[in-house]
C-alpha cells in the first residue's frame, strides 16, 4: 500500500467508524483495515515516522477489534489485535532452533581485526575482502520462524540448540511483524535471528517505576530485555515496550531450488535490505560497507565515540563478510562463523572490591545501604559508592564485606553491582549486618510486613528532614541548583534552615556573614530561589517527595487539577481517575493530602508565592480538570481534532469509546451507536457543542 493509499482509508475508516461502524467491515475487506493498522504500526515502530496520531491509531484498532470479537471465525493469528489483551503464559516449552545458534568471536583492539582480516583472506583467496559492519546490539538474542509468510514462533537462544518457545510474547513486540511476504523471495520457511532490546530511555522509566515501589532497579536493559521475554504476563510484555533487530537469517527453504530465479540475497547487505523491505527493523540504516579493513577499523572507532547519543545499548560491532558465496566457503568452527566477528567496545565493566557498608537514611526513612568500593574507573568516571538498595537485595546476590565484585555503568545508567566474585573468595569474607536503629536519630528502625525496606519512623529524625529538603530544590524539582545538597546541610546544622517553607524565609543578613557568601553568590542564591515559585505545578508535586510519585505521575496528576488544593479534596478512588495511579500511588497520595501538617504547609508556601495552579488552568481559566470526553457525529463550529485538543488544553482526557469511564458526549449532527451505547450508561452526560464550549469559557 502506498501512502497516499493509506491515508485515503485511513480516512474512510475513521468516517464509517463515526457514522454506521456496525456495517462498515465485512469478510471482504476486514484484511484491508488490517493492513492499514500493519503500515502504521510500521511508520511509528520501526521508521519512527508515524502518519496518523495515537488517538486515531487507537480508534482504527477499536473497529477492528469489535468487529473480530462478533465474528471470532475470521480472526487470523497475524491479526494486529493479536499482539495485545491479557493472556497469561503457564510455561514456556523447550524448542530445538532449525539451526544452532553460534556465538561471535571476539575482537578488542586494531591487532585482533588486522589478524581476522589475514585469516579470512587466506581462506578466501581473495586479495581484498568486502566487510559489511554494524551495530552489535546489547539485548537478548531471538530466533523466529517464519511459514508461509506468518509468524510461527519466536524462541530464546537457550543452550544454542535448545531454546524456550516464547511466542506470546514475541508477539507482544510491535517491531517484529506478524506477517512478513518471504513467498515473494521465494521463501517458504525462513528462521531469523535478532536482539530484542529495550531502549534507554524506557528502560529508565522502568527502574524509576521500581524505585517508586521500593523495588530495586536492574542493573542494565539487557537484564530488562531478557527478563521481560521470559514474563509469564504478556500484557506487562507490551507495557514495557521491547523493540526486535533483526540480523541474520540461518535457514530457508525455498518454495523452489534457490539461485535459479536471482531474487534471493546475495550479501549480507542484501538480506539486511530485504529484511527492511518486509517490514523488520534490520540494521539497514546503520550498516556500512567497505573494502578492506582499514577502513572498517576507522569506522568502529567512529561509532564507539557516539556510543552514547544511541537511543539503546550497543556493546560493539560486528564485522561480516558481505558476499554470501564467500560466507559460505569460510565456514564455520562448533561456536562461531568463521566469517563475522564482533568488535567490543571498553568495557563498562570492571572489578573491585567491597569494602565496607554504609547505611543512608532517605528523605521517607527508608535506610538505605550503600557499599564503599576500591575506586574503579568505568566509561570515564571513577566509581567508589554504590547502593546496594536493601537487606534482601544483599542477601539475594550474596554480597560480602571483602568480596570481589563486578560493577557496570552502561551510558548514563547509575552504576551497579553485577554480582560478587564468588570464585575469588578466601575465606577471610565477612558478613554484612543490618542496623536496629537509626544511624542518625537512634530511634528503632521497623519494617512494614511484606517490604524489604527498613525505615526510620521518626519523621522529625533530622536525616530525613534534610533529604526532603534536597529533593525539594533538587534539579527534578523545583530546580534551586545554587542551593544544594551542601548548602542545605550547612543551613540546617547552623539552624538557618528547618523546614521547607524556610527556604524561601532565609535570613540573608546571617547568610551574607558566612564564609563563602559574597554579595554576588548571595544575589545568585536569592534570584534562584525567587524563581522557583513560579515552577510549573508538576514540579511543585514531585518535590513534595510523596512515596511513589515520581516525576510522570507528578505530570498526569498536574494536567488533571486546577489547583493543588484540588488534591486535598479527592477521595481515594476519585485519585485513581488518573492515568497510571493504582491503588497504592492513591492510598500515599490521600495520606498525604489529608495530613493536616502537610496542608498547613501546603497554604505557607502559597502565601509565600508559590505557583500551586496547573499551568493549562493558568493559561486557559480551565475547567475540565480529570473529566474524561468523547465526540461523535459532525460538530458543526469546530474542527473535531482542535475540539479534541482543546479538551487535552483544559485539563480533561479524551477517551476512545463510551463505557462507564466517560463523564461527557459531546453530540454532533448524524450521531450514530455511540450515542445509543451512552443512553444506557446513566452517568454519562450527553452534551451539544455549544455545551462543551460553554464549559471551557466559564
Ligand atoms: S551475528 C551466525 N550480528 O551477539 C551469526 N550477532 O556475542 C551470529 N549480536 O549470539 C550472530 N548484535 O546474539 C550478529 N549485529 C549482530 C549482533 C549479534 C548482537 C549478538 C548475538 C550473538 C552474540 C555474540
């Protein structure tokens, strides 16, 4: 399908979604809606180019999905509604790959590849090799098999021959097609093999979502990747959103003897591009060919200094062999082809050694360990702490004072410890103990049942009020960099500093007196200060330093409220209304709000100036704050997407289809089911355009 194709359906299945949805699809073109979900799950997952918003994404999904679930006979397992719904995996049974797995050689330096490069010509015969290079993607390897053009099954690589069949949750992974036309390379049966990844960025979004819940983060997104394979919920598979690279193909059959027709592949660059043209995420963007390896070697040394600015991990290169036919006459030894080799970039890993532990109260009480290392550098900076999160994550990797341990620092990742050198223990290792009271007030620590953080109670306990006061300035937060964790400290042991309120009542005639505190710095420190009341509400709620609401969950919240105060008055379950807040983020969010010293505090800051208003409530008078909407039929003044993103501006959620969750219908002329559907729901109020437009002026 074209572009232009696509865009003219897409637009013809979002109109008959409006005006009849119930006799738009039929037997006869079902496929056709579902190979314009294919193209723009393609553009938005693989090329990163999407064509049509999430929103009308969603609703395209929606048509199809209702019309499967009253006509179950012809859904077809490479169905785009075949990636999504719950389904719980029991166990994941072993498979034997059509082909082994092998592993790569290794290379560390310019003397490794030069010595490669001299064996595969001497085993070539040719006097110059043609080397296709790119990434080697730093996930967990896959193998996928394809029959007649559909997914079959997707397995891990397990012992090489035998892996775990894993295909539900392959499925789950939006860049790995479902289907892919093979037959028109004359391919009946093919098995590929990939890396799944995550990517940095959602990979720290994860292990802030374990941090939140007090569990502690992963060490890397390849250990994020493989974990999340082998999860036995495929909707969380699809939560996490993995990405599939295809790299190699190690088996076909041909519908017909190979060769005959010149339309296979001839290089590895060819099967990278035909990959690409089926739909895969192949690295046919990244890879380079060149002749010779002088110029590979230039290249790889390239691509290490931009290592970091990659969406995700690599931790090399690998160098191919291009042309097929020579492939084919290197080889391979039982581990490796004797045709490709991976370059591996420095390592972000190196040894040291645990030498002792402290203990860190946080700013909600939690103690946190932390271990004291022989310093190490790792990817250009010297590491000599790290946190070790609690008593059962020490337990869990059997840390012990003494221990040799290998610590990793991928990109801009927080380093951690990958696990203690069990092998090079001498006996003379010791123990690591727990504390029973608070390292700085003395009060007895308590661990709630069920976690594995022990906390000081005491929330005068000095520790903790000067850690909410750093995470209240911090840069997440309100931003009052010139302040600082030392600043704080000193202000708090001279008594300048109790609360946070204090910090905008500093005493600057006493501050200008200290050492260190001229008039410009002090000028500095007050403009800063100053500017902070005016940070945007998402701000002001993560500095609060409530437990479990990290910086996307300040974000949605704010969108949702007029005010702050507003928080004060929603019940638990009115807190659930927002996206992403469960049970236990309301439950915290409630406490907190209802906690007459934190309100106290709430209206100082407010009278000390402070913004506590959402900034789409500032700028548009908002009121639609956690009210969900939907549209349907020809609204007759305004456009339906300005409508819908006015909706989004003052502060509401738009939602795809009526079900209880709706609050408004904003009715058009011509409206059709929707309207039927919300009759029936009596808590829905069925509104006209001029209604919703009434809304946002008042
Ligand atoms: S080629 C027979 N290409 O690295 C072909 N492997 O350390 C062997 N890997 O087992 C694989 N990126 O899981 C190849 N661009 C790439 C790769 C790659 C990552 C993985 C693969 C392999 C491991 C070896």
């Amino acid at each position: 399908m074209s572009v232009s194709d696509v865009q003219t359906k897409t637009r013809y299945w979002l109109e008959a979604l409006e005006k009849n949805p119930a006799s738009a699809l039929h037997e006869g073109n079902v496929e056709e809606l579902r190979d314009c979900l294919r193209f723009h799950e393609h553009r938005y997952y693989v090329l990163n180019d999407p064509l049509v918003s999430d929103y009308e994404y969603d609703q395209l999904f929606k048509l199809l999905e209702s019309f499967e679930q009253s006509h179950p006979s012809l859904v077809t397992p490479d169905s785009p509604t075949q990636r999504v719904g719950p389904g719980l995996v029991k166990d994941f049974p072993k498979v034997e790959h059509l082909v082994p797995m092998l592993s790569l050689e290794n290379s560390y330096n310019v003397d490794d590849l030069l010595d490669w490069d001299r064996r595969v010509k001497e085993l070539s015969g040719l006097e110059e090799v043609e080397y296709c290079v790119e990434p080697k993607f730093d996930g967990a390897s896959i193998s996928l098999v394809y029959e007649s053009d559909k997914l079959q099954r997707g397995a891990t690589r397990g012992d090489g021959v035998i892996g775990d069949d894993i295909t539900p949750n392959i499925k789950r992974i939006r860049s790995i097609p479902l289907s892919a036309a093979f037959s028109r390379y004359g391919i009946r049966q093919i098995e590929v093999r990939g890396e799944v990844l995550m990517s940095k960025s959602n990979f720290a979004k994860y292990n802030e979502k374990l941090q939140e819940e007090g569990i502690p983060p992963l060490a890397n997104p390849r250990n994020a990747a493989a974990g999340t394979l082998r999860i036995k919920d495929s909707a969380e598979v699809s939560r996490r959103n993995l990405e599939g690279f295809i790299y190699h193909v190690s088996y076909t059959l041909p519908t017909h003897p190979v060769g005959q027709d010149g339309k296979g592949p001839v290089s590895h660059a060819d099967m990278l591009k035909m990959l690409w043209d089926l739909g895969f995420r192949s690295p046919q963007q990244e890879r380079k060919i060149f002749n010779g390896i002088r110029q590979v070697i230039d290249f790889v040394h390239q691509f290490e200094e931009g290592r970091d600015d990659l969406p995700y991990e690599i931790d090399g290169m690998v160098i191919k062999v291009n042309s097929i036919a020579v492939q084919e006459k290197l080889g391979m030894t039982s581990h490796h082809p004797r045709w490709a080799i991976a370059y591996k970039f420095k390592a972000r890993q190196a040894e040291s050694k645990l030498l002792a532990v402290e203990y860190q109260v946080g700013r909600t009480g939690a103690v946190t360990p932390v271990a004291k290392i022989e310093p190490v550098p790792i990817g250009g900076v010297t590491v000599s702490s790290i946190s070790i999160h609690n008593e059962d994550y020490i337990r869990e990797k059997d840390l012990r004072l003494g221990d040799h341990v290998l610590i990793e620092r991928s990109g801009d990742v927080i380093p951690q410890i990958v696990r203690s050198l069990t092998e090079k223990r001498t006996g003379h290792e010791r123990m690591i103990g727990f504390p029973t009271e608070c390292p700085e007030c003395r009060q007895p620590l308590f661990k709630p049942e069920g976690e594995a953080v022990w906390r000081c109670t005491n929330i005068n306990c000095h520790a903790q009020v000067v850690e909410r006061i750093i995470h209240f300035v911090s840069k997440d937060a309100m931003d009052i960099r010139s302040l600082g964790d030392a600043n704080v400290r000193k202000f708090f042991d001279m008594g300048l500093l109790s609360d946070i309120p204090g910090i905008y009542t500093l005493d600057w005639e006493k501050i200008s007196k200290l050492e260190g505190f001229g008039k410009k710095s002090v000028d500095n420190l007050r403009e800063a200060i100053e500017a902070s009341k005016a940070q945007p509400l998402h701000r002001l709620i993560y500095a609060l330093g409530i437990r479990y609401v990290g910086e996307t969950t300040a974000k949605t919240i704010a969108r949702g409220i007029r005010h702050i105060h507003d928080l004060s008055e929603l019940s638990e379950e009115g807190l659930m209304q927002f996206e992403d807040v469960g049970a236990k983020v309301a439950t915290s969010l409630h406490a907190f709000f209802h906690n007459p010293d934190n309100v106290q505090m709430l209206h100082e800051l407010e009278k000390l100036g402070l913004n506590m208003q959402s900034q789409q409530a500032a700028v548009h008078g908002a009121n639609l704050g956690g009210q969900t909407f939907l549209f349907t039929g020809t609204l007759s003044k305004l456009k339906r997407s300005a409508a819908e993103e006015l909706v989004e501006q003052h502060g509401g959620t738009l939602l795809g289809s009526v079900s209880s969750k709706l609050n408004y219908l904003v009715v058009g002329e011509d409206a059709g089911s929707k309207l039927e559907k919300a009759r029936k729901i009596p808590s829905i109020k069925i509104i006209t355009e001029e209604d919703f437009l009434k809304m946002i002026e008042s």
